[in-house]
C-alpha cells in the first residue's frame, strides 16, 4: 500500500519536473542568456537535489510501472512475489539513480 502511494506521489513529482524539463528546453531555444539563467539554477545545490529527485521519480516510476504490467501478464501475484516486485522497484530505482549520476558525473565532470 505505501509503494502504491509512493507511486502516485512520483507520478505528480514528475508532472512538476516535467515542467523544469519544458523551462530547459524552451530556454535552449530562447538562447544564451535564457539557457544561463537554467543552467545557474540547475547547478545550485537546490537545482540539483531538484534535479536528483526528478532523476529518482522517473526511475522509480518507471519500475513501478514494469511492476503493474508484470502483474498485468497475470503474474507476480503471490505474496512472496509481489513482495520481490516491491523491493525490487523501491532498491531499483535508488540504484538506478545513484548509478546515473555517478555515469554523468564521471562523463561531465560534475559540471
């Protein structure tokens, strides 16, 4: 129940982080000044934790979701199951996260 609530609480995160995401990308085509001013905030420790939770909301979500159409398939019902497919999202989209930012550090820098 609590991963179901998790689930819908990503779900909204990432309709806001979407958002920024638009921001970015209008900013981009805008030109240099608009594309600095996101790239300060983005760079900020409050852009980043913000960036990092988005990063974490969309992984979560997305094994979340590969769990609903596993149990879509008609499997993963059984009590052992469905509690490997919970962990499996909560542990998968933690270290899906860390290990991407790790990669985009390694690749960028930390810029």
């Amino acid at each position: 129940m609590a991963l179901s609530i998790v689930h819908r609480a990503t779900g909204v995160a990432l309709y806001f982080g979407t958002l920024l995401l638009a921001w970015w990308l209008i900013a981009a085509a805008s030109g240099p000044a608009a594309y600095a001013n996101v790239q300060a905030f983005s760079s900020s420790f409050i852009g980043r934790l913000i960036v990092f939770g988005y990063t974490w909301a969309l992984m979560h979500h997305l094994l979340s979701g590969i769990r609903h159409f596993v149990w879509d398939l008609g499997y993963g019902f059984k009590a052992s199951e469905r509690e490997a497919l919970t962990w499996g999202a909560l542990i998968g989209g933690i270290a899906m996260t860390l290990l991407i930012w790790i990669i985009a550090y390694a690749i960028g820098g930390g810029r």
